[in-house]
C-alpha cells in the first residue's frame, strides 16, 4: 500500500501506525474489481483478479466452517444434558446439589482448558489446538457414554470440559486471523452459530432418545455428541495455519502462501504480509525492552491494553451473568414451573428453544458487518431485558395463582424464545468476535483465553447456583436478578464498548490507543482510513 509507517514509541505494545496527520487509503481486501477497468485494458487479466479474489472468499469461509466444528460440541453438551439429567436422576439416583455440580462444572473444568490453550496455540500453532480439542472431547464423551456411576460420569465431564475449553477459545482468535476485516465480524460468528446449532441438535436427540429405557437413553444421548469431532480429521486437511502465528515463527514464506489463498492477489498477501511483520516486529521491541512474559503484561497492563481487557472480559462476563445458559440448561425445570407437566412435552418445547436461538443467530451473521457491532448489542441487551423482567413476573404471579396456567405458558415460552433469540442476534456471537479481534498480536491468543475463563467462571457460577436461588426466592425472583444484570450490561456497552466494524486488527489496537476515542467518541476509521489518531 505504500504506507509510511513509523513506531509508537510508547512502550504500550501498540503496532505500527502510519504517519500521524496523513490521510491513507487502504484497498480492502476483498474489494471488487472496479467494473471501469474490465473494458479494453487488459481484460483476461482482471476477469483472472476477480475469480481468484471469489475463490479467496469461498476458501475462508470453508476455513472458518471447519474451524468452528469444535464448537458443536459445546452446543450439544449444553443442549443435551438439559434432557440428560432428568433421566441420569432416576438411574443414577442423584441429587440436587449432585445436579448442578454434574451441569456447572463443565463451565469451571473448561478454565483449564482455555488458560491452557492460549500457551499451547502459541506453542504448536492455532490448527493443531483445534485437533487437541476434538481430541479431548471425544475421550471424555466416551467416558460419559460408558459410566456406571456418578464418579466415572464426573470424570467424563471433566475431560469433556476441558476439551471444550480449548475450541471455545481458539476457534475465534483462528477466524480473526485469516479473515478480511470487512467480513471478521460474520465470519468470527460461526462458532457461535454451530453452538446454536449444536444446543439445537441436543435438544432433537434428547427428544428423539426419550423412548429409551432410562439405564440408555441419556447414554446414547451423550454418545451422538462424539459424531461432529470425526470430521475435525477431515478439516486438518483443507485449514491452512494461522498467517499471523507463522509470522511470530519467522514462517514469512508460509505465511505469504496462506495470505495468497486468502486475499486472492500477490500484491494483497505482500501488504498484509508487511502489515502483520510490522506488528510482530513491534510487539517483540516491545517484549525485549520491557523484558516481560506475556502473562505479565496481562496482569500490569498499559493503559491501553487495560482498557482492551476491561472491554473484553467485561463483554464475556455479561454474556453469562445475564443467565443465558441458565435459561438453556434448566429450560425443562422452567417450563415445568410454568406448567408443562409432561416429560415429552417439556422436551418438545425445548426443541422450540432451541430452533428459535439457531434462527436469530443466522440473523445476526447477516448484520454483523452491515450495521456494526455496537447497534446490534443495544438491540440484543435492551431486548434481552424486557424479556427477563417478562419472564419473571409471569412465573411470580404464576406462583401466586393470579393468571391461568395456559396464560402462564404461552407467556412463558414467548419470554424465554425472546431472550435467547435477542441473546443470538447480539451478546451470544458479538461477545466472542470482539473478545478475538480487539487485543494486540502479541498477547491476543492469552487475552482471548482470559476473557473465556471470564466467561466460564460466569458460565459456571450461574449454572450450580441457580437451582439453589430458585429453590431459596423462586424462579420468577431469580430471572428478576438476571433482568437487573441485563438491564446493567445496556450502560456497560454504551461506556466500554467501541465500534470495530471494518477495521483490519492492527486498526483496532489503534482505536484503543485513545482514551477519548475508546469512551465512544466518533472515529473515522470505518473508511479504513487513519485520520491523526494520537495515542496516549
């Protein structure tokens, strides 16, 4: 691009920024042949520019779908044991407190996995953790499926966690990677759409498995949920290594041969190649000057890196305080406080649940990097609210006989289809494209890791506690307290969260850099342009 480009020379980890004061243009990666240059002027050339650059497209979107398989697992996990547990209870004679530690610690055992993946997808590349994941996950999976008691199904589920732990985390910061910046936002959704597809999948199999004798049913239940892992063998043959961690490996040739496949064109793949080489360079001046582990930095960050940390981790927080696994988890235990009574049915229902939040996700996918990130969290968490408080007074006045109990239903599957079809179109995939895309090179892969312990620790609080708050202020009081957290998490996203739609991840380090900017001030990157950005 013929960028002149000078360092910032703040210590804070920033990358290069082009001169201050000069306006530069970047060409997108993805951008179209102008259609005024395909006439007379060499036009086997561009008709030849234009196939590749689609073919780049198609290409990165195959990566970001095999990338994302991982995340099925987590997605039929949680679907499937809402409907697992009610038959694990009469086999398995568990208790209470036995089911929400058998339901919560998944989110908790996944912490290992998560801080674990962030040094060893540093170590062994992005691809291969993805493999380990899988791996992992289908050790624990059959574990599950073969258990004769509480302890070895305990045992199963800790593998399974730690698994899941893994592929949450890296699946994102691979998608932003490779991804043009004009379309990381929808692409850095996918794993969160093969969540929804997975829970979707798990409520269909609970369903689908309830005939079973109960000593099998949830066996085969958790048994299907290996399936998805078989084809990860298959994408560790099509997905290429992560162009920016083969940069931090003095890889520049590979790297330039994955960008290639990326971008489309020679001379793209040399400007992202000597953009990402930039930031690379940066971020080891910066580690040789200031000596310091990345897990060091981390925990006395810079004001900028700061604020990057209080965004990030703030946004996967909320995402779970706001009881959405709760919702999906329990959803059998709040239809039947409603009133469905029926095994069958509340099942049944739960499939309804499930189709409406893999539904609103798609949704979101299409407007993520359309309208940007921001409009669509006000949308997700103002709804998200209104539901929450829904929900809670119908089940309160349900509890005090002052509706009928066929009113109660319908209002209480309207509220809880609600929450998680707002949930879908903001927080459920924005949370994660950002926890991906706002950190610096250099500490990316170990801040994404602590922002998905963030929101397993959250995850896993709400999980083995709500049976007990319901049990101790009902559940209309306890979906009362996620409405007030909900209703919370609104200001959050209007104090600390930036807009980041259209920008390149050396861009986004940019945005931080400015206190001003980072408190919601307009910023005219959108245009991918700098315009005298001044870091402080």
């Amino acid at each position: 691009m013929g960028l002149a480009e000078e360092a910032i020379g703040n210590g804070e980890g920033l990358g290069r920024l082009p001169r201050l004061g000069v306006k530069q243009k970047y060409i997108r990666m993805d951008a179209q042949i102008p259609e005024e240059t395909t006439g007379e002027e060499n036009p086997n050339g561009r008709k030849d520019d234009s196939d590749r650059i689609k073919q780049s497209r198609r290409y990165v979107i195959a990566c970001a779908v095999f990338a994302s398989l991982n995340s099925v697992l987590l997605g039929y996990d949680v679907g499937v044991m809402s409907g697992c547990i009610l038959f694990i209870q009469k086999d398995l004679h568990i208790n209470e407190v036995q089911q929400e530690v058998l339901v919560g610690c998944l989110s908790f055992i996944s912490l290992v996995g998560s801080l674990a993946a962030g040094r060893t997808s540093d170590a062994i590349g992005r691809k291969w953790t993805i493999a380990l994941a899988a791996v992992i996950f289908q050790a624990g999976a059959a574990v599950m499926t073969f258990a004769p008691s509480f302890t070895v199904l305990m045992v199963g589920r800790l593998l399974a966690g730690v698994g899941i732990g893994f592929s949450i985390m890296i699946a994102p910061v691979y998608i932003a990677e490779i991804s043009p910046a004009v379309t990381r936002g929808s692409l850095s959704s996918f794993p969160e759409i093969f969540i929804n597809v997975g829970i979707l999948l798990g409520y269909i199999s609970n369903y689908a498995f309830s005939g079973l004798s109960n000593h099998i049913n949830w066996r085969v239940m958790l048994a299907v949920g290996i399936l998805p892992s078989v084809f990860i063998g298959f994408a560790l043959l099509v997905i290429p290594e992560s162009p920016r961690w083969l940069v931090l490996q003095n890889r520049a040739d590979e790297a330039r041969s994955v960008l290639v496949k990326i971008v489309g064109t020679e001379e793209e793949a040399t400007e992202r190649l000597a953009e990402i080489e930039t930031a690379a360079l940066t971020a080891t001046a910066g580690k040789l000057e200031s000596a310091k582990p990345v897990w060091s930095e981390i925990l006395n960050p810079s004001p900028v890196l700061r604020r990057m940390l209080i965004t990030g981790l703030g946004i996967q927080c909320f995402q779970q305080i706001t009881g959405i696994d709760a919702t999906v988890y329990y959803s059998p235990t709040i239809l039947r406080t409603a009133g469905i009574k029926s095994d069958n049915k509340l099942l049944a229902a739960t499939i309804a649940v499930g189709f409406t939040k893999t539904v609103f996700i798609l949704i979101a996918i299409l407007l993520i990097d359309l309208v940007g990130r921001k409009p669509l969290l006000y949308v997700s968490t103002i709804g998200m609210t209104i539901c929450l408080f829904g929900l809670a007074a119908s089940l309160s006045l349900l509890d005090k006989g002052l509706v009928s109990t066929p009113a109660g239903i319908a209002v209480a599957m309207v509220t809880v289809c609600g929450n998680v079809a707002f949930f879908s179109v903001g927080m459920g995939p924005i949370s994660w494209v950002m926890g991906s895309e706002i950190f610096p090179l250099r500490v990316r892969a170990q801040a994404a890791a602590l922002g998905t312990v963030a929101n397993r620790v959250s995850s896993g609080l709400v999980a083995m506690s709500f049976l007990s708050i319901c049990n101790a202020i009902s559940v209309g009081g306890t979906f009362f307290i996620f409405g007030v957290l909900s209703a919370l998490s609104v200001a959050f996203m209007y104090r600390f969260v930036p807009e980041t739609r259209g920008k390149n991840l050396e861009q986004i380090e940019a945005l931080f850099g400015d206190e001003g900017e980072w408190e919601g001030k307009e910023m005219e990157l959108s245009n991918v342009k700098y315009e005298g950005i001044v870091n402080k």
